[in-house]
C-alpha cells in the first residue's frame, strides 16, 4: 500500500516505527522528497556523534555498550561496507546490536555507503536529519573505518570518537594524518589487553607534543568498563560546544555540506541518464546543465 507524505509527517510525529522506517527508506532513494517531509516536521538538535576507526577496532561493540549505558533516545546509524566479501562483517553489526533492537527508546539502521568516500553512505545527510525529526537525544554513526578517506565524518558529526586497539600492531604509526585531527575524544579499546595502558601513554605524549588537549579514555567494549567515563565526557563536550558557540558553527557548515552531497547525488543521477556513447565532454556538459536547470 502506497503511503503519502502526510501520512509519514503524522506518523513520524506520533513517533511511529513503520512510518520512520519508511522516511529512512526515502532519504536513501529520493533526496528531494526527504528533504521536502524533513522541512515539515519538528526536529530536535541531537548530539551527533561519529564512531570512527580501523576496521574490527571495536566500533560496533562499543555502540552496543554505550546502548546498555545510555537512557535516552538514541539513533543509531551503521554503514556497512558495500563489498559483498563484507557480508560477514554485517551480519556481524545486527547481532551485536541486536539485543537493544526491540528498546522502544532505540533505533538501529544500517546502510550501505554504495562505494562513496569516506566511508559514509551518500544519503548520510538526509538520513540525520530524519534521525532528528524522530525526537532522538544522541545520533551515534559507525563509519566504515577505512582509514584515509574516513574523515568525512567531521562534516556531519559534532563531535567524533576515534578509537584506537592495542592488538592492531603499532595503530598510531599506521594512522594516516588526517584522521588523527579529526578526533575530539580518543578511546583506547580492548583495555583487557595490558598493552592498551602503553597504547594510552603513547597517544597522551603525541597530544601533548601537538599541544593539544584532547582527552583519551579505556574501555572495554565488552564489559562496558570505562563506557561511563565516555559518556561523561561525551556530554560535558555537548554542553561546552554548545555554549562556546562551536555547537552553532558545525551545523552552520553541515548545511553547506549537506548541500554539497545533495547536488552530487543529483548530478550523479542525471549523469547516468545521459547517453554513454556520447564523447564531446561539452556535450555532455551541457546536457547536464539543461537537465539540472530542467
Ligand atoms: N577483548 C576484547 N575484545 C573486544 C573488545 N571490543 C571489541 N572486541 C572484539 O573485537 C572484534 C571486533 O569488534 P567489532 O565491534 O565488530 O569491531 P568494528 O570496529 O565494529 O569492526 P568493523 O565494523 O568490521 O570495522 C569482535 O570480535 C569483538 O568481540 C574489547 O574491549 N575487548
Ligand atoms: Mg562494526
């Protein structure tokens, strides 16, 4: 059965499962109509926060723990890898997270990042600002985690967890740059492991060194040991970005980046309707613009 926009506004206002469902579902397949049910709807501004870090360095486990931990309503957006060799790594996440998936407080939805850079889904944008019309306290994102091209997450997070494991070999050497600086908080996972207190030091030292002051804090994802440190810190950052005006600037850009990826989405969409066969760029470029002024 077909269902109408107002039918979602109403439902999704009247925090309705099916009908969030349904806007996600939209927000993937038709940008312009998710941002048209979007603007209808009140949205609350929620903290969102990126998880971010090498592949099995505990991402989804330590969303599970702070699952347990957090009581408030909280989103949660996963993205899987679209490579069909990761199908494991998927089935993975859902069992993970599946014992919070009935929590009428929490609401899970994974999605694929379709081959897009920085280890984001392309209606990423679309998708959190659904997550905020749905009354949600917290918005967690777990990345890919593929490393060079993940710090996208910066554009839409307000603030951004990197997580680092002592049994990755030397993690910080095999860091590329750029997600270094993203982070505001680092978490040292997996501290069962007795080398994640020298994996703590070490990360402290290079802070210190860049004269920084970013905090960094154990956990063990599978206890929830140390999870209660990283909600106090995560909420202690929401309350001063809020108040030293870094809060209202993060969401002035990720308007701007917003739009940056809608006009993307749009432009790929129309690329793929344009003959293939055609090989004058300018041809080609100004088919485009018709079909964008269109
Ligand atoms: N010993 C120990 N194992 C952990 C801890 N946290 C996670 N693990 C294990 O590490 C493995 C990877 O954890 P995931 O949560 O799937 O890691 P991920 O970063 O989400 O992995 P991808 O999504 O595949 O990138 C799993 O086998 C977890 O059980 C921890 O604190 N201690
Ligand atoms: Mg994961």
């Amino acid at each position: 059965m077909q269902i109408s926009e107002s039918q979602i506004v109403n439902g999704v206002s009247s925090r309705d499962r099916k009908s969030f469902a349904k806007l996600l579902s939209i927000c993937e397949d038709n940008p312009v109509m998710a941002n048209k049910i979007i603007s209808r709807l009140q949205r609350k501004e929620a903290h969102v926060v990126g998880i971010t870090g090498s592949p099995g360095v505990g991402k989804s486990s330590i969303i599970n723990a702070l699952l347990s931990k957090l009581s408030r309503r909280v989103g949660v957006i996963a993205i899987d890898p679209s490579s069909p060799f990761s199908g494991g790594a998927l089935l993975g996440d859902r069992i993970r997270m599946q014992s919070h998936a009935t929590d009428q407080n929490v609401f899970i939805r994974s999605f694929s990042s379709r081959g897009a850079l920085g280890g984001l889904s392309p209606s990423i944008f679309e998708v959190c600002d659904a997550f905020e019309t749905f009354d949600m306290d917290m918005i967690l994102i777990e990345t890919v985690g593929v490393g060079q091209s993940d710090t996208e997450i910066a554009n839409i997070a307000d603030t951004v967890v990197l997580l680092l494991s002592p049994d990755g070999g030397d993690e910080i050497q095999m860091m590329k740059a750029g997600i270094m600086e993203i982070a505001d908080i680092f978490v040292v996972n997996k501290s069962d492991n007795p080398a994640s207190i020298g994996l703590k030091t070490k990360l402290e030292g290079i802070i210190k060194f860049g004269g920084k002051n970013i905090p960094v804090i154990l956990v063990n994802s599978i206890t929830g040991d140390g999870v209660d440190n990283l909600i106090k810190e995560l909420d202690s950052r929401f309350e001063r970005i809020r108040v030293d005006g870094t809060f209202a600037s993060k969401r002035k850009k990720r308007v701007f980046f917003h739009a940056q990826s809608f006009l993307r989405r749009k432009i790929d969409t129309i690329m793929q309707s344009i003959e293939s066969d055609e090989t004058d760029i300018e041809k080609i470029e100004k088919e485009l613009i018709k079909k964008l002024c269109s």
